[in-house]
C-alpha cells in the first residue's frame, strides 16, 4: 500500500490566518494576564506561529495528552502524560489545539482546568471538524473548519508521521 499526500491548506494560508488569530488575540487580551497552553503534541507548530504574532505580554506552557493511539478514531480517554510547569490561578488561558474533533480532549481540558481557578479560559485551534462533534465546544479563535477527513502535516501527525510538512493534507491510500 502507497501514501500519498494532497494538499488541503497550504502554508500561506495558514500564514495569513494565524496572522489575524494572533491579532485578534492581541486586542483581547491587552489588559489580561495571558497564557496560552499548547497541547502536545499536535499543536507546537501552531502554538509557535500564532505566539510570534502576538504583540503583547504572554506566557505559554505545554500539556501532554493522550487521546488517540496508532489508528485513527479517539478513544474517548484522555490521559495527562505531562502537566503544566505553573499554576493557573487568576490566569487569562488560551488552550491552543491542533484541531477539535470529537471534542472530548478539548471538553476534558476545560473541566481539569476550571478547578485550577483560572480566571478565564477560551479555545484556539486551527482546525474543527464540526461533523464528528461528540459534545459542544466553543472555539472562540478558529482557524478553519474542514469536512470529515483525516489530516496531517504542520504538527498533525498519522502514526507519528507527517509532523513536518508545512501545509495541512490528507493521507490517500492507494
Ligand atoms: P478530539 O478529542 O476532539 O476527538 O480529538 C482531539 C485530538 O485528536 C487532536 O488534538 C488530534 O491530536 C487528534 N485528531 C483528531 N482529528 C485528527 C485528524 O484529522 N488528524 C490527526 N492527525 N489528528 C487528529
């Protein structure tokens, strides 16, 4: 079996909407005590562009989480394999997502981290697949949302593959 990849974002633009994100983010958080939390792996690309967009004070940390194994379909169990490095307390927090699918992984964050007393916490990610919602999130910054389709590149992987690419594809199997 052969994978080949097609393009279904390209990097320009993911470059472009990244811009606005970090702009808009920019404007909302001028007199908050922001931090964004990464969720690894998926979303350190992303985090990396969009942070670098931003134009005021910030902080960022990095969650682990488990929620899909070498297949393709959520388990619905997600697992912390490495906690944040701070508390967030009386924080201003942007959980940023590589994408919201099922939802579970995102919904799950959000109960873990409102018994942190945070002071705030929104949803940024770059992609949603609305059709597969399993519960309902709202993502207050989204880059796209895409049809039913797995996708790769730019920090989403397939079986730990595919991490690098620059643009968003889909694996076609032939
Ligand atoms: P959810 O809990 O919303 O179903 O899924 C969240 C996680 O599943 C994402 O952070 C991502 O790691 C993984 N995931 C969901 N859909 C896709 C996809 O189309 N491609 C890849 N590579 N990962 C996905």
């Amino acid at each position: 079996m052969t994978e080949r990849l097609v393009e279904m974002i390209s990097a320009d633009q993911i470059r472009a909407r990244t811009k606005e994100l970090g702009k808009q983010i920019s404007e909302d958080y001028k007199d908050k005590d922001l931090v964004f939390v990464s969720v690894l792996k998926g979303s350190f690309i992303f985090a990396a562009d969009l942070i670098r967009e931003v134009d005021i004070t910030c902080r960022i940390d990095f969650l682990g989480v488990r929620s899909y194994g070498a297949g393709t379909e959520t388990s619905g169990v997600v697992q912390i394999t490495n906690d944040l490095s701070r508390p967030i307390a009386d924080k201003d927090v942007v959980i940023v997502e590589d994408i919201v699918d099922t939802g579970l992984t995102v919904a799950h964050l959000m109960d873990l981290f409102r018994t942190r007393n945070p002071r705030s916490v929104k949803v940024c990610s770059l992609l949603h697949k609305p059709a597969r919602a399993r519960v309902h999130i709202p993502v207050d910054y989204l880059g796209f949302t895409i049809e039913d389709k797995f996708v790769v590149g730019y920090g989403l992987d397939f079986d730990e593959k595919y991490r690098n690419l620059p643009y968003v594809g889909i694996v076609e199997r032939t």
